[in-house]
C-alpha cells in the first residue's frame, strides 16, 4: 500500500491505512499455511458417512457417503489414534473429516469401531478401530482403488478397519518370519 505526503482531514489517511492494513492481514492469513492442509472432500457436509462396498478384487472396503474409497496410512497409529499425514501428504491424501457434534453415520460398519483423533489443525478425522482415514485424490470415481498399496503403506480400508488385501489375505510383517518347514539347523 502507497501512502501519499497529503494529509487528510479527520485522521482519515489513517483510516485508510488501517483499512488496507486490515485488509493485507486477512489476505495474508486466508493465503498463509502451517503445512497442515486439511481441505476437507467433505465440503459442506457436516457430518461424515462411512459406508462398505464390494471390490472384486480386495473384498469388502469401507467408502466415504459418496462412494470414494477410504484408505488408511501405516505411518499413522491406531492405539492411542494418531495422523501422520499432514501438509502435502494430506493435499494428495485428503483426511475423512466430520464437523458435525454427532457420530458419523454408518452404513454395514460397527459403531464400536468408529471414532475421531483431533489433527494438528485442530479438525477432527474419523478413525475405524483407531485407524484414520483418508481419500485418495487420483480417485476420481466413485469404486476407484487407485491408492491401494502406494508406497507400500498405504491400504484400502476394510469394515474392521485392517488392511484390504487381494483375495482377502493380510501381508506378513517385516517382523514376522515365514513359517519355516523341515528342521531347519
């Protein structure tokens, strides 16, 4: 903002000045960003809905009230409920956020299993047996897997909040070795 030498009757130079100072703040605040991005898929809804549905391939998964699948991050916790994904990661990854003060709405999952963690932000994000959950962006239909095993963390989620996996088998952990057959040494 340019301020000229002239002065204004009634201190009205510094009304301006507060004005357009006023007026940078909200700028600067409505731009600015802590790196925790949150943009709800949400969007007006204020009240989140998680509901299954059947994938030929992973089984029975868990989608948002419009039929996106929901995914969950194995760099985030279940016990205690704890995202990970935040900043960038939640722009490609957009967390299922309800704003309502009611439990989300549920269509084929157990109530017991659903609750929220409170984000960074301060937003709230259903969990499913502790698990956060998100969307994926590159998911443009509803049905759409797209995200399944990215980065070999991320996973569709099923109606008890474990890992889908083709054919319905759980991966092996790192820490858990293949059962050995025979003597071994």
């Amino acid at each position: 903002m340019t301020t000229t030498g002239r002065t204004i009757p009634g201190g009205r130079r510094a009304t301006l000045f507060a004005a357009g100072a006023l007026a940078a703040a909200a700028l600067i605040a409505g731009c600015g960003s802590s790196g925790n991005s949150s943009s709800a898929h949400t969007g007006s809804q204020s009240q989140a809905v998680l509901m299954t549905q059947h994938n030929a391939t992973l089984g029975t998964l868990v989608s948002d009230g419009q039929g996106f699948t929901l995914y969950r991050f194995d760099q985030d916790t279940n016990n205690p409920s704890a995202t990970h994904c935040t900043g960038s990661c939640a722009t490609l990854w957009p967390p299922e956020l309800t704003t309502g003060s009611g439990a989300p709405a549920l269509k084929g999952i157990d109530s017991k299993l659903v609750g929220t963690v409170t984000r960074p932000d301060g937003s709230h994000q259903v969990t499913l047996n502790g698990w956060p959950l998100y969307r994926y962006t590159p998911d443009t239909k509803p049905g759409q897997t797209n995200g399944q095993g990215v980065d070999g963390t991320w996973f569709a989620a099923t109606p008890t909040g474990d890992k889908a996996m083709p054919g319905g088998t759980a991966p092996t952990s790192p820490s858990t070795p293949p059962a050995m057959s025979g003597g071994g040494y």
